[in-house]
C-alpha cells in the first residue's frame, strides 16, 4: 500500500490564500504535481463541492477538506500550517492546520479506515500540539504515521514554536484547550477513541444512549463526530454506543442495545440506514457537524429528552436526498413539505414512467381505438385465439392495459410516499389508502397530496405519543396504520374529497380549453419553470404538475400530453445547450466543463436536467439567465403547434410515444441554440473583473 503522505505533500508555514477556496485548490495542486491526481480542476471542483455542503472546519484551529474524486488516482493526505490562518466555518475561528484528504472513487477499505483513524486523532489535544510544533515536514509525516500506526511518532511536543512568536504558541494552546473542553476530551489529550462507560457520577437515571453519525462522504466528519460524542458523554457518566455509517464500513448496532437505550442522537447529513430500529426513542437530530462542535450540548439534549415524555420520537421523519435530518424544532414547516413532495414524486415517477410507455406502445401496435376494446381482448382472446385485429391488437390491448393499472397506482402511491417522507414505513399503509380514496372520489393528484400529508402528519403526530416499552413493537405495524387510515381517509370522504374533486375538474376543463397565445404563454411558463433549478424544487413541480395530469390526456382531450411534451422538451435545452456551446466556443470553458459537455449532449437528449448542474453551479449568472430564454422558446413552440408526449420520461429515445415528433425536435434544436448563443454572448461581453492570480505552490 503506497504512503498515504510524504514530505513533499506537506507545506509549513505557508500563505495560501485569503481564502478556504484558495488554500484548496492549492492542496490540490500538490496532489496532482505528486503524480496522484489526474487532473487539478477535476479534483478542485469535487474537493470544494463537498465543502459547500458541511463546513469542514472544527473546533481548535483544525480544517479537514476531503472529497472522493474520480480525479484521484490513488488515496492521499496533505497537510498543511497556514500562516495566516483561513476561515473554514468553526464556530471558534480561523484553522492554521489543514489537512486535505483526497480519495479515489473506489478507494479501497484499508485506506479508508486509515483516512478515517486520522480523522479521530486530529481530536487529541496531545496529536495537535504537536503538529504545531514540528520542525520539518519529515517531523509530520512522522506523526502521522504514528497516529495511523503505522510507525512511531516522534516527541516533538514543546519542541519548539513554529515560525510564530511566545504569544502565538499560547493562543494555540488556549486554543487547543477550548477544543478539548468543547469535544469531551481530557487536558492531557486521554484518548477516547474506544467504548465509552458507564462512570457513574451523574445524578440523572438515564444512563444509556445511542448514536448514529453519517456525512456524504463519510471519511471524517463520520468518526470525529463519533468520537467526539462518546467522549462528551464519558465525561457525564453515560454510555454512549455509536453506529458509524462511514465509507469504510458500517456495523449496526446491536439490538438489544437499542432496546435498552434511553435516546438516540443522529448527527447525520445523509438518511439513517434502517432508521426505523430506532422507533419509539427520544431523538436528536442535527447535522454531522454538530456531533462535532456541540458534542456536549448534544448529549445533554439527549438527556432532557429522555426525561420529557413530550420530546420528539423516532417514528419517524425520513429524511430528505442529501439533507440532514433536521431537529423538529429548526425544520421549517416549509422544508418539511417540500421534502415530502419530493419524495411522493420520486416515488411515483416509475408508476407514471412505465404506464404511460406501455400505453404509448398499445396504441402504436394496437391503434388509437384500442382504448374501447382492450378489457375485452385481454379476457376473451389469448395467443391461440387471436381477435378480429390479429397479433397486433392483441399485444396492444395487453400493452394498454398493463400500462393502464399502473397508472392507477399514481395517485395512491405519490400519497403513500409523500406519508412515508413524514412518518417512516408506519405512514406508507394510511398514504396509500388515503391516495387511493382521493383517486376513487375523482380528485386526482391534488387529492393525493393532500391526503397523502393528512396520514403522513397524523401517522408522525400518533408516533410521538410516549407509550410503555411494551407497546412500542405494535406502534408501526397496527396502531399507527390504523388511526392515521382512519383519521385522513375519513376526512378526504366526510370533507376534502368533494371540493378537491370539483378544482380538479375544473382545472381539466381549463387546460383542456387551452389554445392559441393561452396556450403558448402556458408554454413559456413552464419552460421558465423547467429551466430556473435545473432539477431543484420549482423544476420539479412543473414535472409533477405534467406526470399527474398525464393520465387524464385522451384522444379527444390532449392538452396533457401537450403540457408534458412541453416540460419534457424545455427540460431537454438547457444541457443541450451547455454542450453545443463547449463546442462552439471551447475557449470560454474549463477543461472540466468541456468534459462535461460531452456527457450532456447524452444526458439532454435523455431529458435528464441535472446534465446542466455543473455549469450552473461553476457560472449561475450567465447559465441560468440563457438556459430560461432557450427553454421559454421551446415550451411555446410545444404548446403553440399541439405537439404531445404520452411517455413521462426519456427524450428523445421515446420517440414513438409523441405526437408530431419532428416539431417536437425542431423545437429543441431552437431552444438549444438559442440558449448556446446567449450563455457564450454573455461570457464574451458580460465579463467579471479579474480576480487575483493564484500564486503557484512551492515544494514544500
């Protein structure tokens, strides 16, 4: 296994910049002049992509930026002393020691587990001190290795400041006293790497937590929070058991562990995997960050809550994609329901995605009249006794009808999920009930969200309930699907169903009316719509607003399949886009971006949005502006000639499912040079002042 760090990867004393940004892109370029990065952009971009989601500064002056990159061709740390010190979001200040950890996509678990070991020793007042105090970078790797095992570590604390005066090295130290005291830690730097126990001094009953870290990468912040949880609650005389759910392996916690726990804590900025074990249990929820910067406070609110019969309980509120699931009291009622949305969608998508390719595909082998006659085809003939039409309405009506009873699922299963987004497992049943209730009284997807969030809350509201230990088992699986069933089914009949029913129809009547400059601007809005986020939440509103209405298109009512056409072709621009513009004009892109641009001519002809990400997140304010303009454009030539899509999903490749195809791709090629001319126009003329010219590293 090649050395993880070498002197030439290490840099003391240096300016780096003013910057986090600037001192990364510095670490990578020592990455890649040391012949273990493919690319320094590539490596930059994913490195600072991370950072942007957790800050990865930590109490003590300490930084850890790290990344798996595809850039990496083998795993690497580099270190470096600033000076001065750069900001990197700890709550105590600036860090002097940054420690930037790059790991090759497929890094194997030996590396990972050691990435992760230094990772907990960077917690160690003892392990700090003396990097501060090293002489030479040969005195670093040294050090590190010792903390990784991997040879012994020289005594090289309180050999001598570094490069900084009296005053300097007693603010370090005061520095490093303060992380000790914040992490849990004792002032002789005691390791607390290893199980905690239970001491005994406290004055409280509750003896026993449990815990679960979790980062998007999971190399750092995943075992320094965890560490950093055990140790604060030694100090309290508490056992804390932690289940790490890093990159380099998970063990689950034991159950009867769990069952003996008094609260959980989740310091997590990803889903707790099989969250529902922990059903029933106090919880505390904060980012991965927290775990490490307000261990103790954590600790403590896990203490208060086990003692409050009325403290939030896993039941649970499953996270969102990449989002750390929120404390109840910070979650915005907002998030929360743009959370649920999401995940109802996403859930529903496949339903929607292979319906409508199947009914698409039975009125291509069977005709458009086989919407008549498919019951009777499926139940009276078979491949022996063929109908009056032959093979070809035979398999069309069976086509047909399979994607019709998928597309029954739509409504039930957009409600079932965006139940289970609030409530865990316990709220898919009511959900789906509910979802299926709305589909029988006529009011459509409308109707699903809204019964779909009247189960999600009631099934969250009745886990929340504190109930003896010996009922918690029947909670999910009986109590809570039957009460939530019965409360939002009950109102969508009693209340909701009817007035929910005559806006969806009305709505129908509405878009079913739609013609001419109405119907253009309808085009315009959704393009605009398709185009602002790129995948984000509005971008998805505007595809599910299409996918739900998808079903109610029909030979003599086509506006839908219009409005998903629409959607579907605006969605396609802005990567299409992005990538003719890399070639016409590849000066105006970075190596990066130009590699991107190959990959988004296939992403834009899927209709897969996120193709533009990378571009917009590198330049918003010249990529958002032109991608609006070109899929505007092409939303309102959709609408204005009456192409239409009965497929939800896949471009181009479904090209069988739309109506008057070769419209639906000149409407593209338009869109798709409009917003090239205008992103490369305005990267020619709407141009930044400079900014300063990085200075290039020097061997260390």
């Amino acid at each position: 296994m090649s050395d993880l760090i070498t002197p030439e990867l290490v840099a003391l004393d240096r300016n780096l910049g003013s910057d986090r940004s600037s001192v990364i892109r510095h670490l990578a370029e020592q990455v890649a002049a040391q012949g273990r990065s493919t690319e320094v952009d590539g490596l930059f971009a994913d490195a600072l992509a991370r950072e942007e989601k957790t800050a990865t500064g930590i109490p003590g002056g300490i930084a850890i930026p790290h990344c798996r990159s595809t850039a990496v061709s083998e795993a690497t740390l580099v270190m470096a002393r600033l000076s001065p010190a750069v900001d990197f979001g700890a709550k105590d200040g600036p860090a002097d020691l940054v420690f930037f950890i790059a790991a090759p996509e497929g890094a194997d678990q030996e590396h990972l587990k050691l990435l992760s070991k230094l990772a907990r020793s960077l917690i160690k007042k003892d392990f700090t001190a003396s990097l501060r105090a090293a002489q030479t970078p040969a005195d670093v790797v040294a050090l590190v290795n010792g903390a990784l095992g991997l040879g012994d570590a020289p005594h090289t604390a309180g050999a001598g400041a570094h490069a900084g005066s009296t005053a300097g090295s007693s603010m370090n130290d005061t520095r490093s006293s303060e992380a000790a005291a914040t992490l849990g830690t004792s002032p002789s730097g005691t390791d607390t790497t290893g199980p905690a126990v239970d001491q005994g001094g406290t004055d409280t009953k509750v003896r026993r937590l449990v815990a679960v870290t979790a980062c998007p990468t999971g190399i750092a912040h995943t075992y320094m929070a965890a560490d950093s949880l055990v140790a604060a609650a030694k100090e309290r005389g508490i056992d804390l058991q932690v289940e790490t759910q890093g990159s380099s392996g998970a063990t689950p916690l034991d159950p009867a562990v769990i069952a003996a726990a008094d609260a959980v804590i989740f310091a997590v900025d990803v889903d707790v995997r099989d969250k529902q074990r922990f059903a029933g249990l106090p919880v505390i929820s904060a980012p991965v960050k927290r775990g490490i910067d307000e261990p103790g406070v954590m600790v403590e609110e896990a203490v208060a809550a086990a003692r409050n019969p009325n403290a939030r309980r896993v039941a649970g509120t499953a996270g969102g994609n990449e989002q750390a699931d929120d404390d109840g009291a910070r979650d915005s009622i907002g998030s929360t329901l743009k959370r649920a949305l999401l995940t109802g969608v996403s859930y529903m998508i496949p339903f929607v995605a292979g319906g409508g390719l199947l009914i698409a595909l039975g009125f291509l082998l069977g005709g458009y009249l086989i919407t008549e006659t498919a019951d009777t085809v499926v139940l009276e003939n078979s491949l022996t006794n063929l109908p009056a039409g032959g093979l070809g309405e035979y398999l069309g009506a069976v086509a047909f009808k399979i994607g019709q009873l998928s597309l029954g699922f739509l409504v039930p299963a957009l409600a079932g999920y965006i139940a289970y987004a609030l409530a865990d497992r316990p709220g898919i049943a009511p959900g789906f009930v509910a979802g299926a209730v709305a589909g029988f009284m006529g009011a459509g997807f409308l109707g699903g969200i809204v019964g779909g969030l009247l189960a999600g809350y009631v099934a969250m509201m009745i886990g929340r309930l504190s109930v003896p230990r010996w009922l918690r088992s029947l909670m999910p699986v009986v109590i809570i699907p039957l009460v939530a069933s019965i409360v939002a089914s009950g109102l969508m009949f009693l209340v909701l169903g009817g007035p929910i029913a005559a806006i969806t129809a009305g709505l129908n009547t509405w878009l079913s009316g739609l013609t001419g400059t109405a119907a253009v601007g309808l085009g315009v809005i959704l393009g605009l719509m398709m185009a602002v986020d790129l995948g984000g939440p509005v971008n998805k509103v505007a595809y599910s607003f299409a996918v739900a209405g998808l079903s109610a298109g029909s030979i003599d009512n086509q506006a839908p399949w219009q409005i998903m056409a629409a959607v579907m072709a605006a969605g396609m621009v802005p990567p299409l886009a992005m990538a003719l513009a890399t070639t016409i004009d590849r000066r105006r892109f970075t190596v990066a971006e130009r590699e991107n641009g190959k990959a988004a001519w296939l992403l834009g002809a899927a209709f897969i949005s996120e193709g533009a990400i990378p571009f917009a997140a590198a330049d918003p304010l010249r990529v958002i502006p032109a991608s609006l303009v070109g899929s505007a454009v092409t939303g309102a030539i959709v609408m204005g000639t009456g192409v239409t899509s009965q497929a939800p999903h896949g471009g181009i490749f479904v090209f069988f499912a739309i109506g008057n195809v070769l419209m639906f791709v000149l409407a593209i090629i338009v869109g798709t040079v409009v917003s090239a001319l205008a992103v490369i126009a305005l990267k020619r003329y709407a141009t930044r002042k400079k900014d300063t010219p990085v200075v290039e590293p020097v061997a260390a």
